[in-house]
C-alpha cells in the first residue's frame, strides 16, 4: 500500500543504558511506527467531511468546528482517502450496508501499516527478523480468520514456529494489555524476544454526520489511524541490544456496572460508538487507588516524582487526571503532545507517547519510575509501572 508514511518514523540511534536493568524483568528493545501519507490538519478537518459525506447540515456543521478545537488535536493522519470514496461512494451515503466494503479496506491496510511500523521496529533493534519468538498483534479494525497476526508473521518472513497471539476489539486500551502479554512472554520464556504490534484505521467506523448520532461527532474530531511495534525482551545481551524502559509490574482492572459507558456495536453499516458524559468522571474516581497498586513496590509517595505515559483519550481525560493527582502541569506533556500530533489512535498511542517519553527521560535527571496507563471499554484499567534504563 503505497501511502504508508515512513518518515514520520524518528530514527534513533542506540545508547547505553544509565541503569541496568533488573534480572529476568522484560524490557523495550525497540520501537517504531507508521502512519498513512493522507495528513488531515484540523483546520481543515470539517470542510472537507462536509464536501465528502455531501451533508449540509449548518447546526451539525458548527458543532463538530466547536468539538474540533476543544480536542486540542492539530494533525492526524487517515488510510480514508479521494481514492477511496470515489471507489465506494457507498461510504459516504447514510444507511448503506457496507460493512463488506470496509474490511475490504481496513484488513490489508492495517497489516501494511503494522508492517511498517515492525520493519522500523526491527531495524532499530538490529538482530533478523528470524530471532522473534512471539508475535502479539492488537487491533480493533480488522476482522478475518485467520487474522492480521498470520498475515504480518508471514509478510516480514518471520519462522513459522513462532508464537502468536492475537487480541481483537479492545479499543483504546489495547496497547497496554498488549505491553502485559508480551511482558509475561518475555519473562517466563527464557530468551524470548516479542515482537508487539498495533493498527488502527477509522475506516469502520467513517459515516455521514447525524444528528440522531452525536458521538460520531466526537470520533470525527479525535480519531486517528496509524500503527506502532516494539520488541519486548529480558535479560538484554550486552553490546548488541539497547532497551530505553523496564516493564517492572503490570495490572488490569474493570470497573463493575459501567460496561455501557463505552459501547461499540457492528452493524452491516460498520461500527458504532457510544460514549457516555461520565467517562472522565468515572476514570477520577478511580484512578488514584489504580495506581497506588503500581507504585507501592517502589516505595515512592508523590506522583510528581514519577514520569507520566498515559494514553490521551481526549483532553477532558487528561484534564481530570492531571487535576486529581496534583501533577505538575508538564508531567503529562508526552501525552498532551501525542493528542495534539495524532489524535486519538486508540492501541497506538500510548507508544506515540512513549517515544516522546524517551526522549525527555534522556535528558539530565530524568526519573527512573514512572506508569504506563490506558483506559477503554469496560470501564477497564490498564497500567504498568516503568522503569527508565
């Protein structure tokens, strides 16, 4: 597919690690990503869904300009295309069933993107592609047996013996439950190495604007695609491989009777979404005791003195978050940055985020403990207590 964006990959040269890290505890060797060549500026986000989708709805049309800008996102990038539509114009008409129009798009287009992002991935490592053991493959955009996960083993030439995992539809948390897998791969399969990767396209889920459907709103003005890989290995070999973070500790949690505040169905027309107005609320309710559970083992009490890689669900969620746990207003930098770059790009973003974080934990004093978090349908907890090499 030939509008895969490679140059939005930074290249990274490897470093020494300034701690070492802890016996047996799995540890990024790597990172990457792609994202598809069509660049969306927000600006410019409304004219253009308006001439694509033919509405001319003026009330609906000044909603989403409101919803864009208190997004905060500047930039995202989109597989939906001129070339597309004129090819399914179907997909711009509301209450057609093209559902099977869809996959026809989104199943290739989301391995070509997690292909990209592994081969950078890959490359930034610097050992063959036949030394990964595992493959675990996140996403939320595809279906077909068998899935993305055989088809991207198959496209970077990986052995055939290798381990796969597959974890479908688990929206915006997805590339932390991923890290967690990986994570006990790594660790109880000594010299595993474990290839992770994410895609997502909005594809799914592209529709005419409604007003008897405002959440679409709210995915059209946040919503991103794109793909992101790590490799995920313990007990580094000296020399040859440069991990950047520790994945010290890993936990997951739902919260009980709030499986309706975030909804997604699919349906012949593609997929739908519900967000309820609790959500933020429902995530500052939480969320401190969460992660007290992750940093009780270092013995640390302040959450200034932690690094913060959380996913950007929107600004609200970062909003509350940072306002809940008294965090200095750039502890969430890496995350507000990664939202205003690439909007929400649900599993992926978190290692947007996380590859910013690298760079600022490089700097002088940089922590060394911090927490990955990630929050999605269920309501379900993410979150994984880190440890910069």
């Amino acid at each position: 597919m030939s509008h895969i964006n490679n140059t939005s990959v930074t290249k990274q040269h490897p470093s020494p690690t300034r701690r070492a890290p802890t016996p047996g505890k799995a540890t990024i060797l790597a990172i990457g990503k792609a994202l598809p060549r069509q660049l969306v500026p927000q600006d410019r986000l409304v004219e253009g869904y308006f001439r694509d989708t033919r509405c001319d709805d003026l009330a609906i049309k000044e909603k989403l300009e409101r919803l864009c800008k208190t997004t905060t996102v500047k930039t995202r990038y989109t597989v939906m295309s001129k070339e597309i539509l004129e090819k399914y114009p179907e997909l711009a008409t509301e209450g057609s069933p093209t559902i099977k129009q869809r996959l026809e798009i989104a199943n290739p287009a989301v391995v070509e993107m997690a292909k990209e992002a592994s081969l950078v991935c890959l490359k930034e490592w610097g050992r063959p592609a036949e030394d990964i053991t595992h493959i675990v493959y996140v996403s939320s955009s595809e279906i077909r047996l068998p899935g993305g996960d055989l088809y991207l083993a198959s496209e970077l030439r990986l052995r055939n013996d290798v381990g796969r995992v597959m974890l479908y539809f688990l929206g915006c948390y997805g590339g932390v439950t991923g890290l967690r897998v990986a994570k006990d791969i790594a660790e109880n399969n000594p010299g595993s190495r474990v290839l992770l990767t994410t895609s997502e396209t909005t594809i799914l889920g592209f529709r005419p604007p409604s007003k008897d459907r405002p959440y679409d709103l709210v995915g059209a003005a946040l919503f991103g695609d794109g793909a992101a890989a790590v490799i995920i290995g313990s007990n580094p070999i000296l020399g040859k491989e440069f991990p950047f973070m520790e994945l010290n500790y890993a936990i997951q949690q739902f919260l009980p009777g709030t499986h309706n505040v975030i909804d997604g169905r699919l349906s012949e027309e593609g997929i739908n979404f519900k967000l309820g107005r609790d959500l933020p609320q429902k995530i500052e309710d939480n969320i401190e005791e969460f992660c007290k559970k992750l940093i009780a083992k270092t013995g640390l009490k302040e959450y200034n003195d932690l690094f913060w890689a959380v996913h950007p669900g929107g600004p609200a969620i970062l909003n509350r978050l940072e306002s809940t746990l008294n965090l200095k207003n750039w502890k969430l930098e890496c995350s507000r940055r990664a939202l205003m770059d690439f909007g929400n790009v649900s599993s992926n973003t978190i290692f947007y985020v996380m590859e910013y974080m690298r760079e600022e934990l490089k700097k002088e004093n940089g922590e060394e403990w911090g927490l990955a978090l990630a929050f999605g349908p269920g309501i379900t907890f993410e979150g994984i207590l880190l440890r910069s090499l």
